[in-house]
C-alpha cells in the first residue's frame, strides 16, 4: 500500500538560482508547487508566439546534456545562508567537525565525479540501522575550497532524499524534481507536480531544464509526472550519518501514552485502531500515531458489510516541549469495510484508491454514489485540520497532557482547541 504524503507537512524546496527558460533568463527563489492548495499557477504561454507542440518540445529534452546546456551561462549562486556556517573550513570534514548533535552528513557523487557533502537538519531511521534525511544543505568544492550551493528539502519522510544516475531526487506526494550539480551550479534537469482545485479536479505540469510547462500538454504532463514516480521508486536512499546519539526523532518512540479512542462508540474504537495498525504500520517510528478520518458516508445497512467511504489519515507525531511535531503521515482515501460480531465490530478488509493516473477512475469505482462527496469533503484540507486538531485535542484531554499544539514541517504551530470528547466523534458521520 502507497503511502500519500500529506500537503500541509510537505516542507518547500527552496533553491535560489537564476535560470534560463524560452530564451530569457529570470531570477528566481522558488518554492517548488507541492500538495498544498496554495500552489502557484504555471507560468503562462507567451502568446506573441506560436506555442511550441509537445512532439518539438520533447526533442532532446527530458535528460541533461552538459555539452549543450552551458549552466555558468544561466545559472548563479544563491545569496541564502546554509544552516552551518563554513567560515574557515577547508575540507569537508571540517564542515562536518563542526555539526551540532541532531544533524546529518553524507558524501555523494553528482553526475559522474562530482563530490558533494550533505548536510541535513535531522535524520530518521529508515531501515534498521540506515538513517535518512528530508532536506539538506548542498556543498561543492571551488578553487579548493568547500562552498554552499543551495538547500533542498522534501515533502516528508515518506520521500527520503535518493540518488539514481547521478541525480538527486527531491518529491512529495504531489511533485517531484531531480537536480545535478555541474560547474560548480545546481541545475534543475527536471520538474513534474500536479495541482488540485477546490472541486478535485487536477491539472499536470512538467519541464526540464531546456523546456517551459507550457511545452507539454495535459497527457503528457500526466504521463511525465507517473514515469518520473516510478524512476524515483528505483533510486537509492541517500544514507546520512547521524551526529551525535542514534538518529534523532525517531528513536524517541514511547515517551508519549498510546492513542486510544476516548469515546464511548466500540464502532469508532475499531475503525481508529485498524487505522493505526494497518495504515500506521509502514512509517518511521514515533512516539505516537493519531488517526484522522475524514468520513464521507457511513452505510450500515448490511451489518455483514457495514462500509465506511472517506479519506483515512495517518499522523505521526514526537512531542517537542508543548508541541507534537509532525514526523510523517498520509492518507488512504477509500472504503473501510467491517461487520458485527458477537464481541461488537471486525474490520474484515480496505479498498484504497489507487494512485497517479489510476486515482479518478479507481475513485469512481470504490466510492460510487459517494464520489462526488469524496471530492468534497474528502479533498477539503480546511475540514481535514478542523477534525485533526480536534481530535488531537481530545487525546490530550483525556491522557492530561501539557501540549497546546501540533505543527507540520516548515509550517507554524496550530492551537490546540478546546476538548470536545461528548459530542465532536458523532459528528463524523
């Protein structure tokens, strides 16, 4: 089961860099479009000039090719700061000499000889023993020296950094990029991501480094951004080192009580566990995993079959003074499917929606009647974080906890709100 990373956790990636497109240069510090609903717009076709058709542009595109692609030309060095400051290092293992316990480090290869050191803010325990990081400040050497090139950062620890061929790729569930360094300049090669309106409805975009979005169609665009998440399935996790203690957040694990359902209804203490232990089961481990369904419909009128339609998410949490800091997470839009039993209720199996190019169609099919109410309710991020931090909030009522909000990487804590464990749950349905 594909894990759906969640918008409002998915970090921006920001490289500061000047780059040419359609015969222009521009200066761009650019947050990459993810699952967020405040993406930006594609950037318009030119229309003082025939629109180039997706079969030209898709000549000698989609790959880098340095011996036509001159980067000293269009690209320059960003003026942001890294998070560590390189003020007399002139190695690499300088940089990491001086790291703070928590950071991560990885020397990798860009292209065929290019030496780049990683360094992120934090890592997790991918596979046992294998740590992994979401973001990372880039380091290249110039005139014998280590210089900052620009700061990469994923959309959540469902999508570790990772390399394939040379490049390195950065995604969430919404987008994905890949990037090469040449000449002492981080390039962009290419850029798929798919953005929602408020009705569901999607719309692809995709370029290279030698083409604009307006350079490919709809189709292709679509077909380009489910090719690239499948080369992205075949890369290789970057290993980071861990500095300092065993890798961060995700050895914290049971610090924080367990979540259990705090109301009276045996039907929801079900449905919420089978969404841990089934949906939860396949992330990094946290001290505590909260559940956030999103209900559509409810039809028990077969209690053999009694089919729950929404969109199930999954949220993982380590506690940081008063604050749960979300560590990973996703949904699994679909129909969970339980009967009774002499015991109260069973969780006999889960129809998920399917992703890429399979979503709308498997949508249809799963939800039915309901569709057009998942695509509503299911897709509406504002009903998503009212329910999440209600639900929040009634766990730590009911567990006595001193925490007072939650927060998404990259993004502000929320306020807790007040405890509503009497009448918040049969408002579910």
């Amino acid at each position: 089961m594909k894990k759906k990373l969640i918008g409002s956790m998915a970090a921006l990636l920001s490289v500061a860099t000047a780059l040419s497109g359609c015969g222009a240069t521009v200066t761009v510090n650019e947050a990459t479009p993810a699952a967020s609903e405040e993406v930006q717009e594609a950037p318009a076709a030119d229309t003082g000039a025939e629109k180039e058709t997706d079969k030209d542009a898709a000549q000698g595109t989609g790959t880098y090719d340095p011996a036509s692609f001159d980067v000293a030309d269009v690209y320059v060095a960003p003026e942001q700061k890294a998070s560590v400051d390189i003020t007399g290092c002139d190695t690499f293992t300088q940089i990491v000499d001086k790291l703070e316990d928590g950071k991560g480090y990885a020397n990798v290869t860009f292209g065929e000889d290019e030496d780049v050191l990683l360094v992120s803010s934090g890592t997790y325990e991918w596979e046992p023993g294998k740590f992994a990081a979401i973001d990372a400040d880039i380091f290249v050497y110039k005139d014998g020296a280590p210089e900052y090139l620009a700061t990469v950062s994923a959309g959540g620890t469902a999508y570790p950094l990772s390399m394939s061929k040379g490049n390195l790729y950065v995604g969430g569930n919404h987008f994905m990029s890949t990037y090469v360094v040449d000449n002492g300049a981080i390039v962009e090669t290419e850029e798929a991501y798919v953005k929602y309106d408020t009705d569901g409805n999607d719309t692809y975009y995709y370029k290279t480094c030698n083409s604009q979005f307006e350079d490919y169609d709809e189709e292709t665009a679509k077909n380009r951004f489910d090719e690239f998440f499948t080369a992205f399935d075949g890369a290789e996790m970057i290993e980071f080192q861990p500095v300092g203690g065993d890798g961060g957040a995700s050895s914290a694990e049971g610090t924080l009580p367990a979540y259990e359902y705090p109301g009276p209804e045996i039907f929801y203490s079900v449905l919420y566990k089978y969404m841990i232990d089934e949906l939860g089961k396949d992330y990094p481990k946290a001290q505590v995993c909260i559940p956030c369904p999103v209900i559509v419909k409810e039809d028990d009128s077969d209690k053999s079959d009694i089919r729950v339609y929404g969109n199930f998410w999954i949220f993982n949490y380590d506690l940081k003074d008063t604050v749960l800091e979300n560590t990973s997470g996703g949904s699994y839009p679909g129909c969970i499917h339980l009967k009774t039993t002499d015991a109260g209720y069973e969780v006999t199996s889960m129809d998920v929606v399917m992703d890429g190019t399979d979503f709308d169609e498997s949508a249809k099919k799963i939800f039915g009647d309901n569709y057009d109410a998942f695509t509503k309710d299911g897709s509406d991020e504002k009903l998503r974080e009212k329910t999440r931090a209600q639900i929040i909030a009634n766990y730590v009522a009911a567990n006595n906890l001193n925490i007072t909000a939650y927060q998404d990487y990259g993004w502000d804590p929320v306020t807790l709100p007040e405890e509503n464990i009497d009448s918040f749950y049969s408002d579910l349905n």
